[in-house]
C-alpha cells in the first residue's frame, strides 16, 4: 500500500474520460476503501450493503473496502439514512479523501464501474 507525504493512503482512482462507457473509474490493481458522509441534510448515514461484481462483501463500518483485480469491476454501494431527505456523497478513503458520487435517500444505493488495466 503506497502512502503519500502526509502519512495517508494515496487515492487510486481516476475518472474516466468524458463520454467513456465502460468504466466510471480507472484504477490501479489492489484494495480501495470507500468511506459516505452526509452532504447535505441531517441525520447519518451508512453502508447497508456492499456488492462487487454481483457478490456480497463484508461491511467493516464505517467504511467498505474492494479488492480489485485486472478487468472490469461493478461495484454497488447501498446505504442507510436516518433523514429520509438527506444527500450522501460516497468518497475514496484517501488522503485528501476524494469525492466520488452523491447518492439521496430517496434512492439509496448507487452503482460504479470501475477498471483496472
């Protein structure tokens, strides 16, 4: 695990091109660890549920970690909310933490293709 200046992990993804299809996100192989915050509302927020490539995974509050290998990966973030009218922001558990998706309660999950070279 590579780590940056400042003690913290180093972000592993980058969004694709505009008007890219395949994949959202382009990573490098090994773990990434996803972390949600409210972002506008009230209340908190968690992961529920965490698929990838259509597989259950462990949820290691607060946070949700993904492993990833060479090849197209979909991963599905589905979270709980305790203000049905709050917006999420789902980030990479990086240093500085990376802003990635909003996702609102009224619709609490959210997919994200990612591949790796």
């Amino acid at each position: 695990m590579s780590t940056s200046a400042g003690g913290g992990v180093t972000c592993k993804l980058t969004a694709s091109a505009a008007g890219t299809i395949q994949c959202d996100y382009h990573s490098s192989p090994g773990a990434v660890t996803f972390s949600v915050a409210i972002y506008s509302g009230n209340g908190s927020v968690a992961f529920s549920a965490f698929y990838l490539d259509g597989h259950q995974q462990t949820i290691t509050q607060p946070n949700v970690t993904a492993t990833l290998t060479n090849g197209p990966h979909k991963l599905l973030f589905v979270l709980a909310f305790s203000d049905p009218a709050a917006t999420a922001v789902i980030r990479e558990a990086c240093n500085p933490p990376q802003d990635l998706v909003l996702v609102d309660a009224s619709d609490p999950q959210d997919t994200m293709r990612v591949c790796v070279p």
